[in-house]
C-alpha cells in the first residue's frame, strides 16, 4: 500500500515567529547574515561562505552575467542560467568574473567621422553622456578623444559636425595605464578634477573607464563577495546531460560553484553528475544539487557528494508542476524536514550540508521563516527578476510599467534538460508559465529593504546570527481566520491601489 504522510504539507504564509527575549545587544547593527554555502566537516569552515543568504534563480530571465555582478555586490550568489549554449553561458561566467569593481568596459563608443546628431542618439540609447571616440568606434580601440555634455551645444552647432570637431582630443586627455588600481585612479580623478579616467594599453588602445560616481559606490558595497583574486563570487547551473563539456568550459571560464538545475533532484542521473565531477577534479569543484523535499531526497544527494542540498518542488510562483504532475509538497514542511535529516546526517557524520530553500518566497519576512526552519540561503526567481539588474524587458502595461518572468518550463524558455527523465530530447508538456512581474527598481535598495526586515524579525527572536536563529526560533502554525488578522483589516484603506511587500 502506498505511504501516507499524517500530515498535511505547509507554506512559509501558514506560519509566524513568536518573539524570544531580546538583550540590548539584540540590535539589527549586530546581526551577521553570514552563511555556508558548501559542505564542510566539524570544526573546520566552509570554503565558500555568503555575506547575506541569497541566491538569484538559475533561469533565462533572472541571472545573467549583469545580475551576478550586482547580487555579489551584496554578497549574495547568482546561478547564472544554464538553458543556453556551453559558450554563451561561459561567456557569461567570464564576463562577470572580469568584471572589476570600478572598472568599466564602455558601452558608449563611436568613431572622430560620426556627427553630434550620433553622438544625441547615442546618449538617447545608453543614458551615458561620456562617450569614448576611438578608431573602430568599439570599447577597445585605440582612443582618439572623449566627448561630454561640455564639449557641445546643441543650440549652437549644426548636427552634422563631425565628432573629430568637438571631442576633447587623446592628446589633451589624462589617462591612467592598464594595472593602475581602482585607489590610484581615485587619486588621479582627485587630483585632476575628472569625472572620468580612461585606462589604456601600451599601444593606446581603451581598455576600461573609471568614474568618479563608481568609486563612491564602490565604497558603499561593505558585503561585497569577492574570491582571492578579489573578482566577484560567480555561480553557474549545469544539467546531468551535457556536464562533460559544461563543467570544464565554466570553470575555465572562472564559475565558483555550480548547481545541478533540476525541477526533481532524487535521482540515479544527479549521482552520475557528481560521481563525474568528483572523479575528474575531486572535492575541488565545488557543486550543488537539487530539488529534493524529503529527509530521503536529502540523505541521497548528501551521499553523492553534494556540497549543498536545494529543497522545492512546485512552490515557486512561475511553477505548474504541482497542476501538471501532481507531486510536490508544501515549501515549509519541505524545509523543516529537509533541515532535520541535514542536523541529523551532521551528527552521524560530522559533515555539515547545507540546505537552500527555493522557490515559494513572496514576501520578505518568508525569507526569515525559510532560515527559522533551517535553511542556510534561500534562492529566488520572482523577486530578482523585478529589479533593473534582470535580463529581461521592462515593458508598460496599462500604465505601469513590468518586468517578464517566465519559467524554465515554459515554452518560451524550453529548458528540457531541468525536466529531463532520460527520453527524448524535448520538452514534452509545460511546467511552467510565462509572465509580468511589478517592476521594483534597483537590486540594491530592495535586498537592503529586505534584509533590513530580516535583521529586525532575527532581534525580535534574540538572535544575533542565523545559527542562533535555528535554534532559537519559535514557530506556530496559524489558522486561515488568523491569516486574515494579520493583514489590514476592518479599516478603509485610502490607497486602494496600494501593493505591499509584508
Ligand atoms: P520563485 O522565486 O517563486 O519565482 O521560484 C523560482 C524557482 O522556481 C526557481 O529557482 C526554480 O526552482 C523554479 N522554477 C523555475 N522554472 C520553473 C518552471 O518553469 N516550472 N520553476
């Protein structure tokens, strides 16, 4: 006979924290978001650690090299997508650990031959008003001059003056050669009273730009996740198809970390995936799988090697899987039993494996609950793919403007490796779905918002750290009357339009 679970399965939503004691030391200032993200054995350290506890979606339109860039900013993790050619996700991979806080490759270039007209089109396109003249109007040629805001007037000069007329001229130009550092070049800019420092190459040839603006936000990144090299911490999903040519081409590339991307983790093709990673470069690759949502799931993954375990099936908000398939299990129960075996394997084993909650996140304080249950990190779709940092769109529906999400499954994005079962080489039936999601600005000031609410609910617990949050938590279940309780209610509201992030 089948085996029934007494329980029914749970969201993060039925749930709520009850307030522990809170010293006063119990400040948001003295919380640590730090978490592990690979496994490691007692009393040792993790070789990979995060600053905040969040990882951006291994999907098309959530992390591309743009996202990991900004989210390692922070000090959390993207997986850049792996639902694209092995080159163009390398490509990915490379171009966001070349990226160099500070250093700019300039997307505003043209040639001395264009016009101011160009030149008007130009900064209609990019928004920049710095704009590099070099000899094949790429970010690479040889630098020939700059123009900005200062060196034309619309008003005055026809707009068919050839660039060449106007642009300040190399000649006259500081510049700062290649391996200056990001500080010398502060100086440089100080010194000179600059906006902006071209870097160039011995043969004067622009290799990136230095703006004044950048260093102060430079400045302002305290979390930011950097690898020895001090390039940005960059992850990057696989599938348990193509990982003889993948893997080597994303780590040459520089990824970190890979993850298996899989909508169904429990299963003999992710041990094949490991077993060949494990065999090929040993414990020095460091690789996550998932989704599993069972203590069972979990065991199996930890026994294969996985240096971190990822829970949810069907949770997450583009997800049909749960209407198509019928499996999956409530996000919360998934965490709170995933996160038992992992303490348990800890004991028994004395390795520490740690678990990321995926999917199923709404509302920020759901990313505090998903740690209360025992979750390391968390990953997130929906929530990245509204800020400005997503590859996708920014479109105006009916006024207000949209960002696209569409899932692994959908047809737009055909991801048949994540949903493959060892059949044909196709994506047989969607398990996902396409759509719009409220555009909510910069990465930036919403994962400060967030963690800010998350500090705040981790004092009201008395927890100084997320371990301690583990430990201390109290949580209940909360009946559908009380759910209604928890929102505005019995009052009119003067916004009616009004949408909240609880
Ligand atoms: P959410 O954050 O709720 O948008 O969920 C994102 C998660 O949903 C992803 O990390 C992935 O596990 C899952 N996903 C991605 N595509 C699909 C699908 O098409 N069904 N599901």
């Amino acid at each position: 006979m089948a085996y029934f679970y007494n329980e029914p399965s749970h969201t993060f939503d039925e749930y709520l924290l009850i307030p522990g004691y809170s010293s006063a030391e119990c400040i948001p200032a003295n919380v640590s978001l730090k978490t592990p993200v690979t496994r490691y054995k007692k009393g040792e350290k993790p070789a990979i650690e995060m600053n905040i506890p969040l990882t951006s979606a291994i999907m098309q339109s959530v992390s591309d090299d743009r996202m990991a860039v900004a989210l390692a900013k922070e000090g959390g993790i993207s997986f850049i997508y792996g639902s694209q050619s092995v080159e163009a996700e390398a490509a990915m991979v490379a171009r966001a650990k070349a990226y160099k806080a500070g250093f700019v490759v300039s997307d505003s270039n043209i040639q001395p031959s264009c016009t101011l007209g160009d030149i008007l089109e130009l900064k209609e396109k990019t928004g920049h008003s710095t704009v590099a003249v070099t000899d094949d109007g790429t970010a690479n040629g040889k630098l020939l001059g700059i123009v900005t805001g200062r060196d034309y007037r619309v008003s005055r000069m026809p707009e068919d003056l050839p660039v060449s007329a106007f642009m300040t001229p190399a000649a006259e130009l500081i510049t700062a050669p290649r391996g200056t550092t990001l500080s010398e070049c502060n100086d440089i800019i100080w010194e000179h009273k600059l906006n902006s420092l071209p870097i160039v190459d011995e043969n004067g040839h622009l290799v990136y730009m230095v703006f004044r603006k950048d260093y102060a936000n430079h400045k302002e990144n305290p979390n930011e996740l950097l690898d020895d090299q001090k390039r940005y911490v960059v992850g990057a999903g696989i599938n348990t198809r193509d990982y003889a040519e993948r893997v080597p081409a994303l780590l040459e590339a520089g990824a970190d970390i890979l993850c298996i991307d899989s909508s169904e983790g429990f299963s003999e093709w992710q041990k094949r995936t490991i077993d060949w990673v494990r065999a090929r470069y040993g414990g020095s690759v460091k690789i996550g799988a998932g989704n599993v949502v069972d203590a069972e799931g979990f065991r199996f993954l930890a026994d294969c090697g996985a240096d971190f375990v990822k829970i949810g099936i069907g949770g997450g908000s583009i997800c049909i899987t749960r209407e198509t398939k019928g499996i999956g299990r409530g996000q919360a129960t998934a965490v709170i039993d995933v996160a038992k075996a992992r303490d348990e394997y800890f004991e028994e084993t004395g390795i520490y494996v740690p678990i990321c909650s995926d999917g199923g996140i709404v509302y920020d304080h759901h990313v505090t609950l998903a740690l209360a249950m025992g979750a390391d990190f968390v990953m997130l779709g929906r929530y990245f793919s509204r800020f400005d940092e997503s590859p996708t769109n920014k479109v105006n529906v009916n006024g207000t403007y949209m960002k696209e999400y569409w899932g692994e499954g959908s047809n737009r994005a055909r991801n048949w490796q994540r949903y493959d079962l060892g059949g044909s080489k196709k994506l047989s039936f969607e398990e996902g779905v396409d759509s719009y999601v409220a555009y909510a600005g910069s990465l930036k000031d919403n994962v400060s918002l967030t963690l800010s609410k998350v500090k705040s609910t981790m004092c009201n617990c008395g927890a100084l750290t997320i371990p301690e949050l583990q430990q201390r938590a109290k949580l209940t279940l909360v009946s559908a009357v009380s759910i209604k309780e928890g929102g505005a209610h019995d009052v009119v509201l003067k916004d009616t339009n009004m949408t909240r992030m609880k």
